[in-house]
C-alpha cells in the first residue's frame, strides 16, 4: 500500500510508537516519502525520542508534525487521553517532497520569513501543494497565507496550529530528525499528486446574499443600502424558531462571497468568519471587506456542521475514490460540538471508504476557499490523496 495510518492510546511514548510502528508495518514496507506523526500533550516531554525513533525506524525522506490536544487515527477521533497518529505516504516517481522549518524575524523592513523553501520559487501551482503545522504563538500564519497567494497564487495549504498548549515555548514541531518550539513546519509536495481538498465551515446561510455599501476595513456600515441591523430585523421575520434560537445563542456569523463571478452561490462560495459587535449604525466582523462585496448572513450548530461536511464530501468524492487522507478539525468541534464521539473521521470514512486516515484538532485550520488560503475555525480541513 502507498499510505498507512496508525494510532496508539499507550500512555508510555515508548510503547506508543512501538505500537504505532507495528501497526502501519503491517500494510506498509520500505521506506517513506513522507511521515506524519501527531501526539498528545501526554507525550510532550517525550518528543526528541519520538522524533529520533521515528527517523531510525522509518528512514523518511521528510518527517514532520506537532502537539495537539486530541489526534485522529483512521475512524477514531482521541480527545481527553493519551494518542499517537502515524501516517506515512510513498508517491510514485516524479512526486518531489521539500521539508521545512520557518520563523518570524522583524527586520527594519517590517517582518520575514526564514527558512522558506526553494521549491515554492517560480512552482507550478497546479502540481504544488503544501501542508503546514504551525506554532500559534510564534507563528503569523495569516502573513505566510497572504505570500503563497500573491506570490503563488494557487498553491494549497492545508493544515493546522498545534493545540494542547498554554503559551509560546510550549510547542513541539518536529521537522526531520529535530525538534523545535516555534516558528512552522511543513512539506512542499510537488508532481502528479491526486490531491483533492474539502474545508467545511460548518455553517449554512440564512436570508439572502447582501452587497456592502458602506464599509471601512472591517466594519460594514451599510449591507444594501440599510444599516445592518435593519437587513437583520427584516432577517429575523423570516428565521424559523429554530433559527431565532440558534442566532440568540450561538450567535451570527457573515460569509464572504470568495468569487464574486459566480451566477449563485453555494456550499465553499463563502469565507464564514465571527461577528465581533453589532449596533444600531455597524457591524464588525473578524476580516477585512470592502464595498462592492458581497455576503449573507450563517448560523453554526452541531445539526450545520454534519450537514455541511456531509454534503461537501459528497460533492468532491462523485469520481474516483480518495486512496488517503489528513484531517484538520478545528478543537472546538469534536465533542465539545457533537453528541456521538468520533464524528468528522467516521464521517469522512463513511463517504471515502477505509482509507487511511489521520489528523489532529487544531487551534487554527488552514485550507483553501475560491482558490485562496486562509485560516479558520470551527472548520474540517481535509486532503484526499489518490494512489
């Protein structure tokens, strides 16, 4: 097989990876392009001897991953316990893989990134893709996104920022054999890699879709030519009570229309980012808008996020089935959001089959919308890999 996925619930790091190892030998032999291993807080301390055993038994052409609060493994989703995931990949001839390791540096230029790697340079976006763990205290993943889209526009990034962690310092990036607690780490892949990506928000739009008339950076004055608040009381009219529900405790969300081109809008036309404050004369949200733009009001609940998820793996997995997959859920999701346990990673094998599978919840997801990057939350974040 050229993937394998592996998960370990041993508390002692050493059995943890022996576990872990057995597990993906069984379908998986020689050596990796690429390994990917994501641990619990209960491994912390135990991180430089993950990593190095990782190297000595795997022999990897690229190793990277990170701490995280609670990992996936195949169908299994470890939250509130000690966990390993193991996902190792080898691509056919003509896939190159390019680990790295950045950091900020403030220059008298304002900042820099160090560490960025040579193959992002002139690369063809359509056969560019990279994932991305990163440090939420010391990295400015918003700045780096920002680059790859106007430099290479087109290039995905999928990935997430390491949780489980209280402050800068704490975090353990593994990037080859060495282990670092800041900056990110990642993994150009370049060739025919079969990669598909679906981000769901976990939000589904109420009303109807409203031009911005009136706004300055992240304040919109005007949605249509009425103050906000009066489009969300002609809103509230139609809102079933469900919805008013919903709204009154989970509070509202706006959407961005990505493409403005389009005719409609549907299910990943829409950048879903928080409302901050809403009054008589404003609405603030967490992203810059300008006038012109158009966007619709969300509402996010357990019953929203299956649905969009759902009905998003539906949409991408109508052709040739996914041999592989990495999984970015958002911390907040998981049982904190769902009833049942294990939701996103039953859900994405129940619309893939059993593929191997693993992933982490993150403190930040990052993936493409309308062909750009961004960061976000509450969301799933998924690369499907063909063989």
């Amino acid at each position: 097989m050229p993937f394998a996925a592996a998960l370990s619930c041993q508390p002692r790091t050493a059995d943890a990876w022996t576990e872990a190892h057995a597990q993906a030998a069984a379908t998986f032999s020689g050596e990796a392009d690429l390994a990917v291993l994501f641990f619990t807080p209960h491994h912390l301390g135990a991180s430089r001897e993950l990593a190095a055993a990782a190297r000595r038994d795997l022999k990897p052409r690229c190793l990277i991953g990170c701490v995280a609060e609670a990992v996936v493994g195949n169908d299994r989703e470890v939250e509130g316990a000690p966990g390993l995931s193991l996902w190792l990949a080898r691509w056919p001839a003509g896939v190159d893989t390019e680990a790295f390791h950045l950091v900020l540096e403030r220059t008298s230029e304002g900042p820099s990134l160090l560490g960025w790697p040579d193959a992002l340079v002139g690369a063809d976006a359509s056969r560019t893709a990279v994932l991305l763990l990163g440090d939420p205290f010391t990295f400015p993943v918003d700045f780096l996104l920002r680059q790859i889209n106007d430099d290479t526009p087109g290039v995905r990034v999928l990935g997430g920022m390491a949780s489980g962690i209280r402050g800068p310092g704490e975090c353990r990036l593994l990037h080859n054999g060495d282990v670092r607690d800041q900056g990110a780490v990642g993994v150009v892949l370049q060739g025919p890699l079969g990669l598909r990506s679906v981000v769901s928000q976990g939000c589904r739009p109420v009303g109807r879709p409203l031009v911005i008339t009136k706004a300055e950076n992240n304040v919109i004055f005007e949605l249509g030519g009425k103050p906000p608040l009066e489009q969300l009381r002609e809103l509230w009219q139609t809102l079933s009570p469900a919805e008013q529900t919903l709204v009154r405790e989970q509070g509202l969300h706006v959407g961005r229309v990505i493409n403005e081109y389009r005719g409609d809008f549907r299910r990943g036309d829409f950048l879903v980012r928080n409302v901050l404050e809403l009054d008589r004369s404003r609405l603030v949200i967490s992203e810059p808008v300008r006038v012109g733009q158009t966007v619709q009001f969300h509402v996010r609940d357990a019953a929203s996020a299956d649905e969009d998820l759902h009905a998003l793996l539906r949409q991408e997995l109508t052709g040739k089935k996914p041999a592989a997959g990495l999984l970015f859920s958002c911390n907040g999701r998981g049982r904190r959001l769902f009833a049942n346990p294990d939701h996103d990673a039953k859900a994405v094998l129940g619309a893939a089959g059993p593929i191997p599978l693993a992933g982490f919840f993150a403190q930040g997801e990052l993936g493409p919308v309308g062909g750009r990057n961004f960061v976000h939350g509450f969301t799933a974040s998924l690369a499907l890999f063909e063989e």
